[in-house]
C-alpha cells in the first residue's frame, strides 16, 4: 500500500476508546484491534486475531527466508482510563493539535510510537518491497492491566517466536525532544495489599474508643516501620544479592546532564528523599523500591463520622533491580509484616501481579555477554548509526525506573533480548489528563526505525 499519512492515522487510533480495564468500552477495544488489523493486512501483512480469555492480540507476519534477520515489533492497543475527565482541555478520544503536539488519551502510550513504527515498516516495504527482512508484529490489548493472557500466549507460541533474532519496541521514555535513549534494564515489579482488621464491624468511638487498637493506627504503625529514616527498605534480606552498578552505566547517566533542581521544580518539592550513595536520577534507574500506592480505612465523606473502622488497608508496590526475584521479595515483606504487626489486629494479604528484572547489554560493555547474538549486536549498531544521524546526537544507554513485565516474560519464554527506543516525554502526561504526543518526535521516530530495520536487513 502507499505510505499513509501518519498523523491522520493517528487521529483514527486515538478515537477508538480502547479502554482494557472497564468493561464499557468494549467497542473501542474493537474497533482499535480492527483498525491496527486492518493497516497491517493492508501493507501485505498475513494477520491473525488470537483470541484470549480477555482481549485478543493481534500477529501480523510478513515471511521470508529462513536466513532473513527476523525482527518481532512489540507494542498495545490498550490504553488507561481517561478520567478525570473534568481535567482534560478537549475530549480524550478526539484527537486534537495544538501546535506540534496530538492530544488524546493514548497518543504517547502506546498509539503514538506503535504507529510510528508501524509506519517505519510501511515505508520500508513501499520503497524494497522485496527486503530480505522476516517482520512480525505482536500488538497486545491487555497492557494496561498487567498482561494477564501474555504469558499463557508466549507458551503457546514460543516455538514461533524462538526463531526471531530480537524484539523491537518503543514503549518507553526520553528524557527531552533531542536525546534518544535507548532502555537497556527495566526494574521488577511486586505488588500486594495489605489488610487489617481490629472489631467485627465500625464501631462508636465515644462509646468504644480506648478500649481496642483502631487499624488505621495499626496499619500506620506497620508501614512506618518499612523503611528506615534515610530512605532505604526496612526488610531483612530485601537488598541480598542486589549488584553493584557498572561503571559505563554511571557514565552513560552523567551524559544526560540532569539538573537536580530542574527535577525538583518539576516535581514540585522542596527536597529529595534518596537512600544512602544514589542521586536522584540514579535512584529513580538504579535501586529497588518499595512504596505506599493507596491507603484508606474508615470515614472518607465530607464533614465527620466519629467511628472506629474494623478494617484498613494499604497498596503496595516494590520495584526491583536485578537478582531480586517478586516472589522471594513477597515473601519476605509478608514474613516481616507479619512479626511486626501488633498481636490485638488479624493481618491479611492479597496478592497482585509481579513482573520480573530485564537487562539488556550493548555490545563492546565490560559486561557483554560473550555469547551475544550477532543480529542483535549488529542491530543495537543500527540504531547506534541511526539516531546519530537523524537526531544529531548519540543515543544514551540506561535503565529505567519503570516496569514492563511482559519484557522480560519474552526474554525468559523465547530467549530474545529487546531493543527499546524510546519516544515519548515528561511532559506528555502518561496516565494523565491531556495526554499528548510530540509529532516532530514521532517522525524522526519513523525515519529512525526504518533505517534500523534496513540496517538490519543489509540494505544499506
């Protein structure tokens, strides 16, 4: 097909409210499949819908030879919810520009730099139709709410995908519109809630009070006791194992040339809170973590309600570096609540997903992988060239602070490492009201994935 016109493209995907987690939206979560199913059949690629117990993934292959490199291009048609939606300057699901940004819920996660991949290949195949390149996509709708089906898919799947030589993504962040970064480590994830419970039901606490521990005072009680007073986690045997960070990692962060106090106002504090022997911008890349996401019991309403609750609970989430495993550190934040908690409340847990570590090492590193594929050192060389030339700079090599576990369920499953260049930016408001996208990011994105891809490829 002729190279369509991107933006407009991208007007149509962003319109589909593909909403994953709400049942409401069912049809917006079809109409986006269709619409990504539909542009990839219409570029000659053979497309299969594979169902799943929620929402089904799309496979669009193109086929070669067994001696073609074989890139997978991972993304999600999925999108997080739009509320508030009081919040938003136009509607989320029509697309609006305003000078050289779309706005839309799912422009920069993921609509945006899917399509813009999505749009790489299509040029790519409109000017060699017959590049010696094996390409399939393999576009999730279950992102946003932890790729419950991911994992049963790969398994079923896995003999296909172990014939790739490596994944392709762009489903992570630069740090500003001129420096590309190239994410080489993700951290883990581990997730639970915490429950306490004091009374069988709320209770007076005129009539009460004093007689019984309150479990929000518990709860607050157990949680403050997590970390210790510098910053660090407060659970025996949490950092066992944690490796110290290489040295071109550090280098490659002090090319970034953060400004602390950018990142402060940005932020809007006064203060940063980081544990012993890591700034900022490396603790947020570098260390494990383990946060309080909600925390709730008793009377939420306007005006007063003088009750005791019977029960209190708080979310929380641990991301963690590599040799941290989720199950282990479950376990041992479980055990250390659990000793520490007062004897007079009943502890409970649900358990939620986890995502495992991934790192990924450029060639020519102290600590490359002897046995690093050649397709994929030869592609981390492409992007390399490839990003020097289109954005004017090198691209930097860091881990990131967030979780993509899906990344790592690839690498565990099938073996393939992944390239993962990142195109969006702080300001375009990830999970946020007036999410936006950068169109200059987004073609130079295309012009640098398709001359990725015809590196790899051999045809330049």
């Amino acid at each position: 097909m002729p190279m369509f016109d991107h933006v407009e493209k991208l007007k149509e995907f962003i319109h589909h409210p593909s909403v994953s987690t709400d049942s409401n939206f069912r049809e917006g979560m079809r109409g986006a499949r269709e619409f990504v199913a539909r542009l990839l059949s219409g570029m000659g690629l053979q497309v299969e819908v594979v169902q799943t117990a929620t929402h089904p993934i799309i496979l669009a292959e193109r086929p070669g030879e067994a001696s073609w490199p074989h890139v997978v291009i991972y993304g999600h048609y999925d999108v997080q919810p739009a509320d508030p939606l009081n919040l938003w300057l136009t509607p989320p699901f029509e697309a609006t520009i305003r000078g050289n940004r779309i706005y839309g819920r799912g422009a920069a996660d993921n609509k945006g730099p899917l399509l813009a991949n999505i749009a790489a290949v299509a040029r790519l195949l409109e000017k060699d139709p017959r590049i010696p390149l094996r390409i399939t996509f393999l576009i999730e709708g279950e992102e946003e709410m932890g790729s419950p089906s991911f994992p049963a898919f790969l398994e079923k799947y896995k003999e296909r995908f172990r014939k790739a030589d490596f994944v392709y993504l762009s489903d992570t962040a630069l740090p500003s519109e001129n420096q590309v970064v190239i994410t080489c480590g993700l951290r883990g994830l581990a997730l639970m809630d915490l429950h306490v419970t004091g009374a069988k039901m709320d209770l007076h606490s005129g009539l009460h009070g004093g007689a019984l521990r309150n479990p929000i005072q518990a709860l607050a009680e157990i949680c403050a006791t997590l970390h210790t007073p510098d910053g660090r986690v407060n659970v025996p045997g949490f950092y066992d194992g944690v490796l110290d960070v290489e040295p071109w990692e550090r280098a490659e962060l002090k090319k970034l040339g953060a400004d602390e106090a950018a990142y402060a106002g940005f932020l809007g504090i006064s203060a940063f809170h980081t544990p012993p022997g890591l700034s900022p911008f490396e603790a947020v890349r570098f260390g494990p973590t383990l946060e309080f996401n909600g925390i709730g019991g008793g009377y939420q309403g306007e005006g007063t309600k003088t009750v005791i609750p019977s029960k209190a609970f708080a979310k929380i989430s641990c991301r963690l570096v590599p040799n941290q495993s989720p199950a282990t550190i479950k376990r041992l934040l479980t055990e250390t609540i659990l000793a520490r908690a007062p004897k007079d409340v009943k502890i409970s847990f649900v358990d939620q997903h986890q995502g495992e570590t991934y790192v990924v090492v450029p060639p020519g590193r102290s600590n490359t992988p002897k046995d690093q594929p050649p397709i994929l050192a030869r592609a981390f060389k492409a992007a390399d060239a490839a990003v020097t030339e289109i954005w004017g700079r090198p691209p930097l090599y860091l881990r990131e602070g967030g979780s993509v576990p899906i990344i790592a369920d690839i690498k565990r499953v099938t073996g393939l490492d992944s390239i993962m260049l990142g195109l969006f930016l702080p300001e375009d408001n990830l999970h946020a009201p007036n999410e936006g996208f950068n169109l200059d990011v987004m073609k130079r994105g295309i012009d640098t994935t398709e001359r990725i891809l015809a590196t790899v490829a051999g045809s330049r």
